[in-house]
C-alpha cells in the first residue's frame, strides 16, 4: 500500500515537473483519448480506446519498474496514448497515420520538436514485427502486447479476430489457432521486467492453444 501512495505522489510532481517545462501529457493524453472514443470505427473492437488505455498504464507500469523516470517516463506514456490513434484516419499503415497525428497536435501541447520525434520514434518501433533497440522501444512494445502473458489473452485475441472479420479477413477456430500459436512462439518481450510478469502465462496459454488444436 505504502509502495503504491508513493508511486502516486512520484507521478504527481513528474507531472507538475513537465507540465512547467512545457509539456502537458494529461492535455495531450485527454486530447487524443476524447478523439479516439468519438472517431473511431465502432466495429474496432480490438483497436479501441480500452486498449489505448491499457497500453498507457502498461507502460507506465514497466516503465517505473525498468528505472525509467522523468521526462522519459512521459514521453514513452505519450507515445503509448497515441500509437494507434492514426486508425482514426487509417486501418492500414496506422503507426505513420499516428505519426502525422503526433506532429500535428503535440506542439500545442508544449512538446518540443526533439520530444516529438522521440514519440515518433517509439510509435513506429510498435509497428509489427516489432523492432525495439532503446529502452524506451522496449518498454512500449512489451506495454502493446502484455496481453500475451495474461490471463484474458484470449478474450482479448477473440477481439482482433472479431476486428479482422468485421473487414473481411475470415479465420475458422483452428487457423486461428494455429496464428496464434505461431505468433506467440515466436515473440519475446524485450524488458527484463515484462519477461518476469509475463514469461510463465504466455507459456501457460501456449499449451493452452496447442490443446485447442488437439480438440479441433
């Protein structure tokens, strides 16, 4: 409890901290989530705003567990609250449409033309196949698909499937499956943290999914 009541006040003075520098992250962040709920498609079931929020506090959470601090904490945060919000004007090659997004409207946030383009930056290494080298890339790709490695992974997967249908793109349950499988094999979070958080359910939901495929 106490851990939590101080990570509560650390977020509220780095906050005050940026917001003096310059940049306002919870202007930006109400900005594009407002944006977001009221201009996306509604059959984006899986891109939505829920899933915008949870890969803001993910990567806060990752973030502060990786010594991340300060500016660079908020930046990644910002990066995360806009990195899908380029399907508000494009499904395909969405992480440019958020980039052209981010250098559109940050400014008026009092992010500097340096902080924009490290938002940029972190947004565009979201892009799949995922490609981290800083620690702040890392840090937004592990946040975008923690899900792997939870225990409503596949609630979550069930809601892409769902998305893709909705634009055409048909799978049965076993060539779902058998996608999933693929991708979860072949991914590793990057951080040392995600790995400890999140390595032993996305193992659990492997086997999950290799049963699946058994009894299909």
């Amino acid at each position: 409890m106490l851990f939590f009541h101080a990570y509560n006040i650390c977020c509220y003075f780095y906050r005050i901290f940026l917001q003096i520098g310059g940049m306002n992250f919870e202007k930006a962040k109400d900005y594009i989530l407002e944006r977001i709920i009221n201009e996306l498609d509604e059959d984006l079931f899986y891109h939505n705003v829920d899933h915008t929020i949870d890969v803001i506090n993910s990567s806060k959470r990752i973030a502060l567990l990786e010594g991340v601090k300060g500016e660079e904490l908020f930046l990644v945060m910002t990066a995360a609250a806009y990195h899908d919000s380029g399907m508000i004007n494009s499904y395909e090659e969405h992480e440019e449409a958020s980039v052209r997004i981010v250098k559109s409207v940050l400014p008026d946030f009092g992010y500097t033309e340096k902080e924009i383009e490290k938002v940029s930056e972190l947004i565009l290494a979201t892009k799949s196949p995922q490609k981290a080298n800083t620690l702040l890339e890392k840090v937004i790709c592990d946040a975008d698909l923690d899900y792997l490695g939870r225990e409503d992974y596949f609630v979550i997967a069930n809601k892409l499937k769902k998305e893709w249908a909705a634009r055409g793109i048909f799978y049965t349950d076993l060539e779902w499956y058998k996608i999933q499988l693929e991708f979860l094999q072949e991914h590793e979070y990057f951080t040392s943290s995600s790995k400890k958080i999140y390595d032993d359910k996305k193992k659990e939901n492997i086997i999950s999914i290799l049963r699946l495929i058994e009894n299909s």
